[in-house]
C-alpha cells in the first residue's frame, strides 16, 4: 500500500465516528479541522460555511492559486519537519498543522481559524474585493486569534488527536491479531483427521526453515523400551539423520518433566543414558499432550537467541495442542457415535410394554451392543436374595430350568452383591476367578455388569464370546454399563406403569365380577347425560336386584353367593349390547346404562336380561340335592330427558322404581311413572 495516498485514513473518517471526534473538536477548540495526506491531497474537510475562504477555489482561480501555493506546501513542510507549526494563509487566517502517524501511514492534521487582528481582516477585504468574489458571511461579533491562543490551541488538538488514533489503533491491532487466532483455529479444526506423526513432520520443516538449523529431530516414547527414540528427523538436505534414544529415567527427561522450558547439555557422559552418534552439546525441548511428555525436540547445539529458544518452545507447544486437539476430537466423535447407538437403543425398547419382551430385548441389544455371542440378564428376587434367569442367548439357551444362583455366589452373584462390574479378559489367569474355561464358551474373555439403579441392585448383565474373537476391553465395560443403567431405569418404568395400569383397573372396578363399580358408574352416568343433553339423545337407565339372594347366600354360604354374583354379572355383558356399561351397585343390584335408548327399546332389553337370567342355573357344592338352585331378578327403569335430567334424581327414581317391581310380586319389570 503506498502510505502516501492515506487510504487507511480515508476508510477510517468514512465510518462517521471519526467526523464526528473532528466535529466536536473544532468546536471546542474554535478551529475547524481537516485532515491532508502525506500529498497535500484532502482526506476529510468539513461540510459548512465557517471558514471565510471556503468559497476561494470555486469562485476564483486565482485564490485557489495561492491556496495552493500558501496552504499546500505549509502541509507538506510540516510533514517533513515531523512537529507542529502555526501560520497564517493568504486570507490572512490564523491557522495550525501538525502530523499524525495510523498503521504506517502519515498525515498531517490542518486547523483553521480566524483573524489574528482588525488590519487582518481589512487585508481580508480588500483580498476579496480584488478579486472579485462575492462577500462571504462573517459571524458577529467578529473574535480575534492571537499566535499565543494558536499554539494552545494545536498543542491540545495534538494530544487528543494522537491519544484517539492510539486507542484506535490499539483495537485495529487487536481485532487483526483476534481474526488471526481465528484462521489458525480454523486450520487446527480442519486437521483433525492428521496424525501426530504428520504435524510433527510439519513442525520440524517450519523450524528448519525459520531458524535455519542444520539438524532437527522428534524423539517420541517407545513405551515397550522405556525410550524416546528417534521419530522424524530433518537436515538441511532433508535426509533423516541424527538417530539417538534417552532413557526414561534420564536427567534431561525428569528435568523436562520438573517443568523446565528446555535443557541444554553438554558433552554426554556415557552413564546419562544418552545414546547418540554425535558430539558436542544439545537442546532437548519438550512436547507435552494432555500433561505428559509425549515428545521431545533435539536440536545439536548452535547460538540461539533467547527469542530463537521463545520460537522454539512456541512451536512445540502449539504443535502439543494441535495433536491434543486432534485426540480431544477423536475421543468426542467417539463418544459422539456411542451415544448414537445408545439413544437408538434405547428407543427400541422404550414401547414395549410386555415385560418378557422388554428383558430379552435388552439382552438382544446388549450383546449386539458389544457384539457379543453368548449372554444372560439375570434379575434378583428380593425376597429369596436370589438371582433369576429372565433371559438368555447363545449356547446357554439350551439349559432347561429356572436357574437360581445366590447373591454372592459366582461371578454373578458377587458382582449382585458388591455391585461392580467384572471385566475379565481371561478368566483362567484372572486372580479374582482362576478357572478352567468351560467347553460351551469360545474365548476366556467375558463382562458382567449390575442392573442399578441408584444403589439399588435389580439384576445382573453378562455376555461372553465376542464375535471377532477378541477380549472385551475398558471402552466396553463403559458402553455396556452405560446402556445397563438406561436399561435398569426403563425396566423399573416398566414395572411401574404395568403396576399403575392395574391400580387404575381396580379403581374402577368391582373385585368380584370386575363390572365397573358404584363410583366410577356416577363418572360414566355424568358423561352419558352430559353428551345426550349436548346431541339431543335419549338415555335410559336400569336397575337389577336378585330375587331371594339372602336366601341363597344363608344357606349354601358366602362362597356360592359370591359365584352366583360372578354368573350373573357374565349373563349381564352377555346380553347388553357393547355400547352399553353395566356396573356392580352393590351386594345384589346391578346397574346398566343405556345410552341413545329409547323407553320402549329400554324395556325390550330389560325384558332379555330378566328372561336370561331366570333361564341361569347355579348348582351349589354343599348339599347332596342334584336340583339346581334357580333365581329371578326385578328390574326398575327410568328414562332421560322424560323422567329426570339430573344425576340424583335419575338414581332416586330408578331406585324407587325398582322396589316397586319387587313389592308388586319379583320377576318383573317397572318402568317409572
């Protein structure tokens, strides 16, 4: 960029802010201020008449002359002179310049304001009057600017304008070095798929380049030796060289590990545990990944500055995070597909209601969870202290029986007992098992998990023989024991909702017949009325009582009674129809809706009921007599809207309807009137 066109500034003063500071500043200090680049060439000059010559150059040629002779080169001067200056132009204006310096670029900052003197000001007119232009508006009263008011007045304009374009500066600075870091955090989420080795390689080529070392070289842990060895290694003819080793227990390698930015030695001793070709001394720095001395950067000894050595250990330690980075992402997307597979199956056995099915699915997931061959989900019974098998996989399948081991016992056992995990990579060698491989199982390798919840121990996972023939491994153990406690919590629902399904039934229902019952009848009634009062339908409503029950259940007892009840109700949802509810009154009374019936349709059904039942036989256990005993019901009935239109006076009437039926003789039917 060609610093003298000023464009940094131009773009600067384009945004407003900077006008703005010029505006406030010239009223302030009462001179108007414009900015000129390093040329002479304006950059910003203010809109507005407050300058007696501001129509110089449009009306005359010749002002705009001396504006460029007078005016121009006092820009130009003061720029060269690098301090600020006051003077008075052609029109005889007190004015002042002095220069800036905004990211390499110079400028000369000019402000103008008015007559130093009367004299001044009639030289002003008659400069007018002689050329011809057309008198220009003066403020009143007319204010006079002594040399002295200038140099105060630039002196200020100086320290604000300079302090601004600091400050300003500053941010360019900081925004420029923030959008920097951006591109390289970029560059580093791009790489994720590099391997250590391959930014290793682009360390030593950048260094080499940069610090024109003669050789440069990665030593990297050899875990099996105990050793860093020699990874990648770089010369200036870009062949591997340099090979050598430390020991792990070297001086330079705790040193290292003490924290130390690098250590240089000097001739190595042959008990340092150094084994290098090479003479001379060396600089070892360190390459630390996730807190541990994952690497280490030999340079032989040359002159480094200590801003060379800044470099170095910069270049090891973003190089240190770029891998870290690297494995961070690797182990996130890991993760990331574990919890996939988990969350897909754990939607596959979220709706099964069955709870067989749900047990043996999550055993079937289990084990496709960790490709598993063979595997059992064993349940404890709480009241025997037992473990049950609930399900099983593989070759086990072929075992007959319930097996039951005891908490405590076995592999199993134990691990329902203490609740943690078993992973075992050979069951043989394992110190905790020590024994013989049994001949159904394929590999020694097994895991077997607790079914917690919480601290609560429900049940146990176990699964054996990996497809691949391979041991299972930590990685594993996390995966199945994160999906056992998912499915711990969704058996536990399980149970639970299969539990609350069958609180509501018996809410709802009679015990005995399971006919809806006394109280949730008023629930269906209220709803029946409510919709036949909505639509315009007819409702009827029943109610059955057993002739001479009491004289049945004194003599052949409460049991028979209670079969009769049982018979009866069947006869009853045998003969309505199946938009019809039917509910147990109480002792001997039924009670049966009909909705959208009519009075007459009413009593044909009634008349069914009664008939059935007096067809019923009930042959009672305690007497020797082979006559079946046979009953009768009478039947009251009451019709909405005809009879009633509320809950309590329907049930009134139905009630009192009913035992008229029975003062006028039993075995009938009435219906209100």
């Amino acid at each position: 960029m060609n610093i003298s066109t000023g464009q940094r500034l131009q773009d600067l003063f384009t945004g407003g802010k900077w006008q703005e500071h010029f505006e406030s500043l010239s009223e302030t200090l009462g001179f108007t201020l414009s900015l000129y680049s390093a040329a002479g060439e304006p950059i910003y000059v203010p809109q507005g008449d407050n300058l007696p010559c501001k129509g110089f150059p449009s009306q005359s040629a010749e002002l705009k002359s001396l504006c460029d002779t007078v005016c121009r080169p006092f820009i130009v001067n003061t720029l060269e002179m690098g301090t600020p200056n006051i003077f008075k132009c052609h029109a005889k204006i007190m004015s002042f310049a002095f220069p800036i310096d905004f990211m390499d670029e110079r400028a000369v900052v000019l402000g103008q304001g008015s007559f130093s003197s009367y004299e001044d000001f009639r030289d002003y007119m008659d400069l007018v009057s002689a050329y011809g232009v057309d008198m220009v508006t003066i403020k009143t009263p007319l204010n006079f600017t002594s040399s002295k008011q200038a140099w105060k007045a630039c002196n200020f304009a100086v320290d604000t304008v300079n302090r601004l374009l600091k400050n300003t500066q500053e941010t360019v600075t900081l925004r420029k070095k923030f959008e920097s870091l951006k591109s390289v955090f970029a560059l580093w989420g791009s790489s994720g798929a590099e391997q250590p080795e391959t930014r290793y390689h682009d360390m030593l080529y950048n260094l080499s380049s940069l610090l024109d070392v003669d050789r440069i070289t990665i030593l990297s842990l050899d875990k099996a030796r105990s050793r860093f060895t020699s990874l990648y290694g770089l010369s200036k003819g870009g062949i591997r060289t340099d090979p050598h080793s430390i020991d792990v227990h070297d001086p330079i390698v705790k040193d290292l590990l003490r924290g130390k930015a690098f250590v240089r030695t000097s001739e190595p001793a042959a008990a340092t545990g150094v084994e290098t070709p090479r003479s001379g001394s060396r600089y070892y720095f360190p390459i630390v990944v996730n807190k541990r001395l994952s690497g280490i950067l030999s340079i032989p000894d040359r002159i480094f500055k200590e801003n060379d050595k800044q470099i170095i250990s910069g270049f090891c330690k973003q190089t240190a995070l770029i891998i870290e980075n690297q494995q961070l992402h690797h182990d996130l997307y890991k993760k990331f597909n574990r919890f996939v597979a988990m969350s897909e199956l754990t939607k596959t056995i979220v709706p099964i209601q069955n709870f067989e099915t749900l047990v043996q699915t999550i055993l079937e997931k289990s084990a496709e969870l960790l490709k598993a061959e063979q595997g059992s989900l064993m349940l404890l019974d709480h009241e025997t202290d037992n473990l049950l098998l609930e399900a099983k996989k593989g070759i086990i399948q072929g075992m007959s029986g319930k097996i039951r081991i005891q908490r405590g016992v076995g592999i199993a056992g134990k691990v329902a007992a203490l609740g943690e995990p078993y992973l075992v990579k050979n069951l043989e060698s394992d110190p905790r098992i020590r024994q013989k491989n049994r001949d159904h199982y394929k590999t020694r390798s097994f895991v077997s998990v607790p079914l917690k919840i919480d601290d609560r121990i429900i049940g146990v996972i176990n699964l054996s023989d990996k497809t691949s023939g391979e041991v299972f491994d930590e990685e594993d153990l996390k995966l199945i024991q994160s999906f056992a406690t998912h499915a711990a919590i969704i058996m536990e629902r399980n149970v639970f909702i299969n539990k609350t399904e069958e609180l509501k039934r018996l809410t709802i229902t009679d015990h005995l017949t399971g006919l809806l019952n006394r109280r949730y009848l008023y629930e269906r009634l209220k709803d029946e009325l409510s919709r036949s009062e909505r639509y315009g339908h007819q409702l009827s409503l029943l109610m059955l009582d057993l002739d001479g029950f009491k004289y049945c259940n004194d003599t052949f007892g409460h049991l028979f009674g209670d079969k009769v009840l049982k018979d009866v109700a069947e006869t009853l949802l045998n003969t309505v129809r199946s938009i019809d509810i039917v509910s147990r009154y109480g002792g001997d009374e039924f009670m049966i809706i009909l909705p959208e019936t009519t009075e007459a349709l009413a009593v044909e059904i009634a008349e069914r009921l009664r008939s059935n039942v007096a067809d019923s036989t009930f042959l009672p256990q305690r007497t020797t007599s082979t006559e079946p005993i046979k009953l009768t019901t009478s039947i009251g009935i009451v019709c909405y809207p005809a009879h009633g239109n509320t809950i309590e006076l329907l049930l009134d009437l139905v009630d009192k309807t009913l035992y008229r039926a029975k003062d006028r003789g039993k075995n009938r039917i009435e219906v209100y009137s």
